[in-house]
C-alpha cells in the first residue's frame, strides 16, 4: 500500500513558521522542501514534485523528477511577494507531491499548507559622517567618527535592535567589533552612530550595521561606502616656463621679466585626494587678488596680463579639497622691465699719448628703476668694429671708474690715430644701454711759427712786437708765435702766451 504523508517548507528536523495557516517564506528565488511517504510492499521508485498555486499545481514548476530524494532546494524560480489580501496580485503558493513505488503505482498527490511570499530582508544605507543621512567620503576629525542609517526592513522577522562595528575593509570589524555602544535608534528604521577613536591619516575606514531580528541569529547587514581621513592640505608648487621671446630673472623670491603682456609662471596643485574646487588670483599683494579677480582658468590671468613696468604682481592659489582643507598660496613677486639702465655722467679720457698714456672713464651712477642691474662691460678697440685692445671688461657693480694704461698698445698700432671705447650696461632681464666714446692718440708735439723778444722796461707788460735790443739786463720775455697742433688742443694750463727769463750777469 503507497502513503504520502507530508509535504513542508524547510528541512524535515525544522519547523515551519506558521501565520493564521499559512507558511511564511522570504526568499522569491528558491525555496527548501521536504516530504516523505511509505511504501512496505514494493519501495518508493522515485518523487515527482510540482511547484504551483491551488489553482494550477503546476504555475511555477511542473512536475520534476527528483529520484528518491526526500529533500530538495529548488531554486531558478520565482514567486511573487504576497502584499495584500484584496488585490489581485496577491497570491499564496502550495508545493505538490507524488510518489511511485516499484510497480508503477502513484499515490496520491500530498500538498503542502499555503505559502505566503514575504519580502525579503532589505539592508538598509549607512552614511559616512556627522550630518544625518549624508555621505561624507572624507574627513578632517582624527579622534572620532559618525554615520548615520536608515531603510533596514525585514517583513518576515521583526528588527529588534541595531549593532554597528568598524573597519578598513568592507563589513570589517578590525577596528571596532559589533556593538550598540554609541549607537542611537531614532526609530526601528534608522539611527546614528558615534564613538571617540584614534584615526589615521589618508586610512579609509568603513562602517558596517547590522539589525538583529526577531528570528534567530539571523542579520541584516550593510557597510558604508567608507571616509577617508585627510587633514593635508592641497600643495601648490610654481614653476617659470619661459618662451623663445622672454627673458627671466629669479633673485631674492622676486622674477624679473622682460614683458609686459604675459606672466611666465604655471601652477600646479596637488593632493593625495580630489580638489573639490580651485581658483586663480592677480594681487597687488600675497593673497590678494584685486588686480584679477579669483577665476577657474589660470592661463587666462598669465597669458593676457598687462603689467604695469615696475610695479609687484602676484599669483594667487585658492585650492580647497574634498576634505575641507584649505589652502591659500602665492607665487614669488613678478615685476616687468621694459627699460635698459642708463649709466649718468659718463667721461672718458679724450687725447692720449705716449706721455699721457693713461685713459679713464668715469660715471656719477647707474640707473636701474625696474629690475636689477646685472653688468657693466667696457671694451676698446682700434676701430668702432673690433675689440682688439680690450674686449667685454667686466666692471663692479659698485665702481664708477675704469682706468688703463694703453702705452704698449699706443706703441703697438703706431698707424693708429684714434682709439674706440664701448660701454654697456646691462639689466637681469637682457635690456640694455650702449656708450660709445672716441679717444684721439696723438703722436705729434705742437709746433710755432717763430719766437719773438718782446722784452719791455716794465717788467710783465711786453709789447706787442719784436725788440730787436733790450735795455733791462736781469731778464728777457719772448713770444711764441702762431702755436698749433692738429691733434689735440694746447693745454693753456701749461702753456702761457708770454715767457720771462731772469739772467744773472757774471763779470
């Protein structure tokens, strides 16, 4: 004789969960069975098990060959949730089985209770940080850490409490291990969560919560998609990037430049994380930016500038990353030069000789209002073109003289008639001032057309002819006539128009 006993939902030692008749189930996708039956003639030959409603046995899985199994999980299914009694797209579940012995013969068909789809548990959303259900993926605060949560549901068992824990993994606990301390419930759907612990810098740490229900050991989990803490501000670094037609300067953290259209910097910022918003200023001053006001686009502050030769500039950074941190950073001083130096009151040596070889120049100062002086050179040559005698002699910043003997160079160009000096002066910033002077070698002494005796009996008071008898006996003043020199001007310093000579008589 062939018996079908029973047929329930779960394992044949577990008992079901049983509302007002029906059986309560929370996984859609699969579900567990059990059944048994006897045989004591023949044995059992194999179970065919359907999956359906009372309506059509078979609406979910038709009859299923399951061999002589008395257990099975079926899955690759799918049974619709139950939600409401009054509409029509509640449905409740039965499970039918049969059983053939070894002469073919098939019991009767054993049907479990109803089963009543519950949804299935649903794990909440936590949130990293202090604000109430607002992920925050960083943090500046190194001695504490919060989140909030809210969403767990469980229709098949009730949630009776809330756990939290702490990790630097997904659902890890190396930090902190589930516990309710520090965790408030605002209601059964979600809480917050707060605890005083020593963080780490650039350490990502995740916050797992757990609601305890109703039904034993079982959890609903979720971890947040963890916060990172970051108390490093954005760096700024800014380097020169000159082109083939700027020159630049660095000295004393200011730069020199020599236009005015352009700034030649490039800023770079850099964090270990992202930057959550970075802007560009032009001040008169560090950090302020009231020459260009703050802007996204730096290449539109430094490519079109119009700079005011003389006057500082700067470069300002506003960088502020995801963490909050801020940071406000200024470039070196920029200051454009447009102008070459001019060098005040330049005398040079204008005859020379083989008596009077020594030449000298001599400035009063230089002028350099926009830059830095950077050289002062003097070269000479025997024609405007060639530096053969001296060639870019550097002068100190702080001389205001040159001096050289050029005898060995006079003797040397013995056709030379002129000598050529070249002065420059030059700025950091590549302007500059060129000073040409002309010195003359003179190589011929000046010469007269004749001497006259102008002796008077006056003495200092020649006349204006030539005496040919005298009558003072102690002296005698002569003239010379007609003195030139085509080279160089007679130096009446040294040369007077009337001689006198004193003479002593011997008898």
């Amino acid at each position: 004789m062939l018996f079908m006993f029973k047929v329930k939902v779960g394992l044949p030692t577990e008992d079901e969960e049983v509302d007002q008749g029906q059986v309560l189930h929370n996984d859609p996708y699969g579900i567990r069975l059990s059944w048994s039956s006897r045989d004591s003639e023949s044995g059992i030959s194999k179970y065919e098990v359907a999956i359906g409603t009372n309506d059509n046995k078979e609406k979910i899985l038709p009859f299923t060959d399951y061999g002589t199994d008395t257990t099975a999980y079926i899955s690759n299914i799918f049974l619709e949730p139950y939600t409401n009694a009054s509409t029509n797209a509640s449905t409740l579940y039965v499970v039918t089985v049969k059983a053939s012995n070894g002469a073919e013969l098939v019991s009767d068909m054993g049907v479990s209770k109803e089963i009543k789809v519950q949804r299935a548990n649903i794990p909440g959303v936590v949130f990293d940080g202090r604000s109430l259900f607002e992920d925050e993926s960083f943090t500046t605060d190194h001695t504490s850490i919060a989140a909030s949560f809210y969403g767990f549901e469980s229709e098949s068992c009730d949630i009776i409490n809330y756990d939290w824990a702490i990790g630097t993994t997904e659902f890890g606990t190396d930090i902190l291990t589930y516990t309710n301390y520090g965790l408030v419930m605002l209601n059964d759907t979600h809480g917050q969560c707060q605890i005083h612990t020593e963080l780490f810098e650039d350490v990502t740490y995740y916050i797992t919560v757990r609601a305890v229900t109703g039904c034993h050991e079982e959890y609903i989990v979720s971890s947040s998609d963890g916060i990172t803490l970051d108390r490093v501000a954005p760096k700024a670094i800014f380097r020169v990037e000159t082109s083939n037609d700027t020159i630049v300067y660095i000295q004393d953290n200011v730069i020199y430049q020599s236009v005015t259209d352009s700034i030649a910097i490039v800023g770079n910022i850099s964090d270990n994380h992202e930057i959550q918003s970075l802007e560009w200023g032009l001040g008169s001053l560090p950090s302020l930016a009231d020459i260009r006001q703050f802007t996204h686009d730096l290449t539109s502050l430094t490519s079109v500038a119009s700079l005011v030769p003389g006057d500082s500039v700067f470069v300002t950074l506003n960088a502020v990353d995801k963490a909050g941190n801020h940071k406000l950073e200024s470039s070196f001083a920029v200051i454009a030069d447009t102008t070459a130096p001019e060098m005040i009151d330049l005398e040079c040596t204008q005859f020379i000789s083989v008596r009077k070889s020594i030449i000298t120049c001599s400035w009063s100062t230089i002028v350099e209002n926009e830059s830095i002086l950077k050289a002062t050179t003097i070269s000479m040559g025997s024609t405007q073109a060639d530096f053969d005698i001296l060639d870019s002699f550097v002068v100190h910043r702080n001389t205001y003289s040159f001096t050289r003997d050029l005898y060995n160079h006079i003797s040397q160009f013995r056709n030379t008639t002129f000598m050529f000096i070249t002065v420059t002066v030059w700025n950091v910033v590549g302007h500059k001032t060129i000073y040409g002077r002309e010195v003359i070698v003179d190589r011929t002494a000046p010469l007269a057309d004749r001497l006259d005796v102008l002796t008077s009996t006056s003495q200092g008071t020649p006349v204006e002819r030539n005496q040919k008898c005298q009558l003072p006996r102690g002296y005698v003043e002569v003239k010379l006539i007609n003195v030139v020199d085509e080279e160089t001007p007679i130096d009446v310093n040294r040369y007077a128009l009337y001689f006198t000579f004193s003479c002593v008589l011997i008898a």
